[in-house]
C-alpha cells in the first residue's frame, strides 16, 4: 500500500478527525478541533487537505484500505466461498465493533453527507464490494452455491445486510455482540444462495 509512505501527521490528523467526526458529527466538527486531537497546529492540516472534506474522504479512503487489506489477508483461496463469505462477515463486524468512532462515522454519519460526497466515499467502498463479488463467483463456479442467482444483486444485498447489522447495533447502544451476529448472519445469506 502506498499509504505507509505518507507521514506520521497525515495519520494523527486522520485519527483525530475520525474521533472529532464520530463525537461531534461532520458538520458541526471544526478544524481547529481535529488539529488539537491530532496534537498539530490548524495550519498543518492544510498542508495535507484542503478543506474538512478531503479530510472525510481520505478517512474513508485509509480506513477501508485496511479493511479490505484484512479481508486479503483473511480470505485465501484454500478457503470455501462459504467460509471465505463469513470470514469477510467476521472481520467487518469485528473491526465495526473494535472502533466505535469508526462504526459511528461509516453507519450514521455518513448517510448525513452530501451526495457528492457519498459518491466519493463509495468510490473506496468498491474494493470491498468487488471482493464480495468475487467470493459468490467463486461459490458459483464450485457448485458451493447456486448458479442461478444474480451476483451484482446479491453482492449488495449481502453487503447491505451486514451494513444493516451493524447500524441496529450502534443505534441499540452496543447492547450485545456485534460479532456473536456472523453466524446467524451467514446462515441467513446462505439460505438464499446455497443450493
């Protein structure tokens, strides 16, 4: 990843934004108060951004990076497009769950942006969505699922599904495990696609 090369205080302002974001919401968080999270000076973010909404889309641009890093790393070929479905599952609702700035920030805050700015964000949810795309292929192609089902929709139902998850999650006040949800989850979407 070419983001390793950026500087320490490119990823202190994320950080920092992404905490002032998800406690204060987009458009109320001042830039005067992410630098003081980020422990630089209000002049330093503009040596990185432009303005507040480059800062969003950067956040969401590094922080879905390593996400689906992680599903790279957790999803192997070895694996059955069964267990390689819910191990992607398993990570987004783990890392969700790890980082309440971050599930706050990506389920309530976000369908609060602009639509131009939504676009931008979904620009970096591609990745994600690609790879869900390619795993229900897979399950196609090793007769593990059905082959009649249509794989554009159902990579965006099953995306939306843990989307979903997750929000009633966050808006329950985290009253349970996020990830106790991957197996009833899983088991969900299998009984519209295996065959």
């Amino acid at each position: 990843m070419t983001s390793s090369k950026k500087p320490d205080k490119y990823y202190a302002i994320l950080e920092g934004a992404l905490k002032v974001f998800a406690e204060n919401g987009f458009h109320k968080s001042q830039v005067s108060r992410i630098a003081k999270e980020a422990g630089v000076a209000d002049g330093t973010i503009y040596l990185y951004f432009k303005k507040k909404e480059d800062i969003l889309t950067s956040l969401f641009q590094e922080k879905l990076g390593e996400l689906v890093e992680k599903f790279n790393q957790g999803v192997g070929e070895h694996m059955s497009a069964r267990a390689a479905l819910m191990k992607v599952c398993e990570i987004h609702f783990s890392e969700l769950e790890n980082n309440i700035h971050l599930a706050y920030l990506t389920q309530i805050e976000l369908r609060q942006s602009d639509m131009l700015l939504r676009q931008e964000i979904g620009l970096a949810l591609k990745r994600y969505i690609i790879l869900i795309e390619n795993i229900l292929e897979r399950g196609k192609r090793e007769g593990s699922f059905r082959p009649d089902f249509d794989v554009k929709l159902v990579r965006l139902l099953i995306f939306g599904g843990m989307d979903e998850v997750v929000t009633s999650w966050l808006i329950s006040g985290q009253k349970y495990s996020l990830t106790a949800q991957v197996g009833p989850t899983i088991d969900f979407f299998m009984k519209g696609i295996e065959p």
